[in-house]
C-alpha cells in the first residue's frame, strides 16, 4: 500500500492485520443454498449460508460462536457459547461470500448477487453488539457494501436494553424470534424470558417500531408439534401482537438429533397461518432451505465446531 503515507501505514502496522479465515467446508444444497463453514481457530468453526431466490440473494451471518442463550428447540444453543466474533469475523463472511459467488458468475452486470443479509447465523447478534455495530456500519456504508437499511435484519431472541441501543446506534430492519404467546410456554423453551417477559420485549418492540426502516417489525415463530401450535396459542398470538405493526413468519422445526420436538404437520401450519391472516396479521410460512446440507434454521454449525 505504498499510496499512503509513511506515518498513517506505521499506525495501521501497529493497530491492524491483514488476514483472512480458512474454508473447513463448502457445501452446496441441491435447491442452490451454499454453506461454508470458516475456522476461527481454538477448535471452533461458524457458519455462514447463502440462499438464493428469483429477486433476491441473501446471506445468512453468525455473529458469535455457539451461543448462550440455551434455547431448547436449536441446535446452536444447545452447544454452549464459545465466543463473540469480531468486527472482522461479521464482516468477513459477507466479503468472503461476495467475492466467491461474483467469481462463481452469480452475479448479472449492474446486479448485486447478496441484496440482504440476515443476523440469523449462529450466536445471539444483541448480546455482541459492541463488535456487530460497525460491521453493520460497513454493510451499509455507500462506500463498503452500500445495503439499504431495510434490506439488512437483526434477529433477537429479545434482549429489551439492547434493542433500544440498535435503535438509536443503527436502526435496521427488526426480526424477534417469539415462538410462544404467552410467558409460561416461552420461559420453557427461551430462558431469556425469565428475563425480559413479553410485556417488556413487546414495548421494546413498540419503542423500536417508532426507528425501524420498516413500518413492521418480523415476528418469527416456530412451529412445534403439539407445544406451540394450538387455536389456543394463535389466540395468543392475535391478542399479543395487536398492537404493534408486525408480520409473522411461520419456521417449520428444523429438526436435529435428540432434540425431543418435531415438526407441527402442513396441515396444522396452514391452519395456524391462515387464522393469522385472517385475524390481520400478515403471516408468511418460510420455505424451508438447505436442510440437506444442514443449513436451516437452528441447524448450525454443530459437528465440526467443538470437536
Ligand atoms: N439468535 C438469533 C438469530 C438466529 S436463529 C435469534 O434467536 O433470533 C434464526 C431463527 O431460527 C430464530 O428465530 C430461531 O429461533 C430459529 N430456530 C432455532 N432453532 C430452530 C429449529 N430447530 N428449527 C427452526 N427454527 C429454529
Ligand atoms: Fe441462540 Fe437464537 Fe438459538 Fe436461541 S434460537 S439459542 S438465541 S441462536
């Protein structure tokens, strides 16, 4: 870099490296969701994973490894936390990601192959947000990756103080992963709700509202088998969000080795979906992706990880 100067390529000799992250695996699903699995030394490994649709590309970020928050249905926390990745690491995935789908041809001139990213990787992005804030900066950044604010979400399970601060640092777009109505059934299956119960998490959720890029904020719900799939619970549901602007979105369970849930029936989702819709409440079923190649939802980054 011997177009700086002298002084300034002195200071970022002693504040920076110049490195990268080794593949451990490159997996390609047979619907075209690619996997790659990056070691970030001490025996640990993440995941980051790119979905393509028909408008648009999106990839999905860690933002720890493992992580504590000791959900019961996933994958991921029932491994433990490791640690909190870096600004590099966050941001690294994307640049990683960027540079071998362009040279793999995905991208059309004039288009972008990665339109969104999602905070929906392993690890919980609120509880590392002193690290994530400015790999978000440079996500957004007109002279990084220049993403909209909209087209860039952080997924919570609802750390309620740190919503607040995302939205007055770096307000994009809000997704809170609820998975039950009511605060018995979801102090089960998220501990964190011992904590912050979902009177508080929904006023977190109104404050955030008022600075989200998005009229709506993402309500993402997981649909076990006999737990969390009633009339009762989509009663819940309705009553709960409505007074928030919101969009729910459906997750079949993934399901992963001696998990103890499975998946509710497509009859059972649709039924639950449409009495959303039906109630007001925009309601979408995500199409589950990769779950060939171990990519979905809650399926992270298990087996090579804490070898
Ligand atoms: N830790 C953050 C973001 C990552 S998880 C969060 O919890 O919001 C992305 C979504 O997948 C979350 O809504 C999470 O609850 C959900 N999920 C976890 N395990 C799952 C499983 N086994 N099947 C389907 N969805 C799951
Ligand atoms: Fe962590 Fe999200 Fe999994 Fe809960 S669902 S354990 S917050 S990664």
């Amino acid at each position: 870099m011997s177009g700086l100067a002298k002084a300034f390529r002195e200071k970022l000799e002693r504040a920076a490296t110049v490195g990268t992250l080794s593949v451990k695996a490159d997996t390609l699903s047979g619907d075209g969701t690619r996997k790659w699995l990056f070691d970030i030394g001490g025996g640990s490994a993440i995941e980051t994973v790119f979905i393509p649709e028909e408008t648009r590309g999106t990839l999905c970020v860690s933002t720890q490894a493992g992580c504590a928050m000791e959900c019961v249905f996933c994958s991921t926390g029932r491994q433990g936390f490791r640690r909190n990745l870096s600004t590099a690491e966050i941001i690294f995935q994307l640049w990683r990601a960027e540079r071998v789908l362009r040279a793999s041809g995905g991208a059309r001139a004039g288009h972008r192959v990665i339109t969104n990213v999602v905070l929906m990787g392993m690890g919980e992005p609120l509880l590392n947000l002193d690290n994530l804030l400015p790999a978000l900066r440079l996500m957004l950044d007109d002279d990084a990756y220049g993403l909209a604010r909209r087209r860039v979400t952080v997924s919570t399970s609802g750390i309620v103080p740190m919503m607040d601060r995302l939205a007055a640092e770096c307000p994009v777009a809000l997704a809170v992963s609820l998975h039950a109505a009511y605060d018995e059934l979801r102090d089960r299956l998220m501990p964190v709700n011992r904590k912050y119960s979902l009177a508080s998490l929904l006023a977190a959720c109104r404050r955030y509202s008022a600075r989200s890029p998005r009229d709506f904020i993402t309500f993402e719900y997981v649909m076990l088998a006999g737990v969390n799939d009633g009339e009762r619970d989509a009663a819940a549901l309705i009553a709960l969000l409505s007074d928030v602007p919101s969009k729910v979105n459906l997750i079949p369970f993934n399901p992963f080795e001696r998990s103890g849930f499975s998946r509710s029936t497509s009859d059972v989702i649709k039924r639950f979906n449409d009495r959303l819709n039906v109630a007001g409440i925009l309601t979408t079923t995500r199409r589950t992706r990769g779950d060939d190649i171990d990519a979905a939802c809650g399926q992270l980054a298990g087996r090579v990880a804490f070898r």
